[in-house]
C-alpha cells in the first residue's frame, strides 16, 4: 500500500502541472512496484465550478483512479492540526468572533449526498 499525500501548492511554477507530472510519477511508480493500493487524500468538490487547487486535486484523483491500481480516494476538507496554519487561522477566529457566516458563494457540499 502507498499513501500519496502530496502538494504543490507553493510552487514557483504551475502547481497544477507539477500536481499532474507528480500524480503520474507517482502511479508509474507504483504499477512499477507492484504496490496493490493507493491511498489518496484528495479534496471536495466537484463539477465546473472548484478552484484550481481543488480542479488539481480531482485531476490527481482521477490520474490514480485510472493508473490500473486500486485506489482509495478520501475527498476532506482542511485538516485542522495543532502547529498547522488552518489550526492557527480557525484559532485566532474562535478568540476573536462570537458568531461567523459564510459568505453567499460558499456552496461546497461535505457530504456524499447528491440531491
């Protein structure tokens, strides 16, 4: 079993591009291997409408999906943990902020439910 969990999101260059070069690698590796399973933590999101990271993300999803080795995808959120800067930032706005709201634009669904 192989766990991908790789970004390049601080890329100087196009990190979609590297995304792809290293999602691809990656799965050439592992048929290489013989690995029987990647893991993959992937994000949410689908349809026209993701950020380019998360675009990425899906594009890496389907790259293993299609590489000819069994893979599990896990599509999650941010994940919050201590000395992380999403725990830093979500931190600093529960000290701050009784109540917040999101925006109107914020429509991404976390859950598997398609109605």
């Amino acid at each position: 079993m192989a766990y991908y969990l790789v970004y390049a999101m601080a890329s100087a260059n196009s990190f979609e591009e590297e995304d792809r070069q290293a999602g691809e690698s990656f799965a050439a590796a592992a048929r290489e291997a013989k690995v029987c399973r990647i893991v993959y933590l992937g994000g949410l999101g689908a349809g026209d409408r993701l950020s380019a990271h998360l675009r990425s993300r899906q594009e890496v999803g389907r790259i293993f999906r299609e590489s000819g080795v069994t893979t599990i995808e896990f599509r999650t959120s941010i994940i919050v943990g201590l000395g992380s800067v999403s725990f830093d930032i979500v931190s600093a706005l529960v000290e701050k902020l009784p109540v917040m709201t999101t925006p109107k634009w914020v429509k991404t669904r976390n859950s598997t439910d398609s109605h």
